[in-house]
C-alpha cells in the first residue's frame, strides 16, 4: 500500500532525526536510508531534517522475512520458518492494530497468543476508541480515510483488551513518565476523564 509506506517512511525520517541528536535515546543507521527522499520530504513539512547516517548496520541475529495476509491463517508459515512456540517470543505490533477493522485485531491478537508461550513479550501502540469520534479529529481521519490509510480501530480499554487473549499489559500514554524521554511538551490528560482522544504504548507479558 503506497500510502503506508509513505507513512512508514516518514516515522523513519523521525528516527534519523532522533538519532542526530547529541541525547539521542537510540541511533539507527539504517534510519535516513529507509526514509529516503520522500520520507524526509514528508518530516520536512513541519521540521527540516538533513539525511544523515549512512553507515551500514549489522543485525545482531539471524533475520528473515515472511510475507503474510493478516486476514488469512499465517501462523502456518511462520511455524513453517522454524518458529517455535513452545519458546518465550517477543511480538511487535507497531504501527498495525489501528489500521484493522475490528475483527482483524482480536482474530491477529488470538493467532499470536496462540503461538506466544507463557513469559513471551509484546509490544504495542493503540489509539483510544474516543480518538475515532473526537470531534476535533474528523477532518484529520477524514482526510486520512481519502488518502488511503484509515485509522478503524480504537480501545479506551487496551488493559482489558489484552487480559482478554491471556496478557498482563503495563500501558502508558504518549507523554506520561515512561513514555516522554523530554520530547512531549503537551499536558497528558488523566485517564479518568473521559471522551479525551489518546495514544497509548502497550508493554505485555504473557501469563
């Protein structure tokens, strides 16, 4: 989908920015590359960021690639590659669970804890269901459902949400202590207010 990778490529530019920095809270070198032209055009909408970081990263493990359909089973073919599920691993749904329909999240979240044996981790970002019918949004999911890449799922609730596929969730929004670093400059509303849009970061351990 074209308009992901745009998407994709610009969150990468981010990375290049961060990484730049003389504080920076990580450095990847494969960051500007994966950006690209188009990605550090996209960040330079609201922030000039020159590419940098050209060197060449090595992974740290063996890497492999698997191509799937989120709507069909794909657990066949990871299992296929020499996953073990008997085995605690890690599972990362950056960027994905609200870009699915509601039904692909719980039948993708059943598939994984399927697999994720007791002690596996998981990591996440979710927005609140208040974030899709915020009033002050509409224009911006209007304009997003336009361009190709919807946001369709929400959760006020993700705690409850993954407790439901068997997984202690630790969650933090986007500004809170844990979730800031000295980069989020804006108030973070309390919880217990209600119909306030949010973006959340889930940390999961599975029981």
């Amino acid at each position: 989908m074209p308009q992901i990778t745009t998407t994709a490529r610009w969150v990468a530019a981010q990375r290049a920015r961060e990484s730049e920095r003389a504080d920076c809270l990580f450095c990847d070198p494969w960051a500007s590359r994966l950006a690209g032209r188009e990605g550090n055009q996209a960040l330079e909408l609201s922030e000039k960021v020159n590419p940098r970081h050209q060197e060449q990263a090595v992974p740290g493990c063996r890497r492999t690639v698997l191509g799937v359909d989120l709507g069909g089973n794909w657990t066949v073919g990871l299992e296929q590659l020499g996953f073990t599920p008997v085995e605690p691993s890690t599972w990362i749904l950056e960027g994905l669970l609200y870009y699915l329909p509601e039904a692909a999240v719980h039948r993708v979240l059943q598939q994984v804890s399927e697999l994720a044996s007791p002690g596996s981790g998981l990591g996440a970002d979710l927005v609140s269901q208040s974030t899709l019918t915020s009033p002050w949004l509409q224009a911006a999911l209007k304009q997003m459902e336009e361009s190709g890449f919807a946001w369709k799922f929400g959760s006020d609730d993700p705690e409850r949400l993954l407790a439901s596929y068997g997984w202690g969730a630790q969650v933090r929004q986007v500004g809170e202590a844990g979730a800031n670093f000295g980069r989020w400059e804006s108030p973070v509303v309390p919880r217990e207010q209600n119909a306030v849009p949010r973006t959340f970061l889930l940390a999961a351990r599975k029981n």
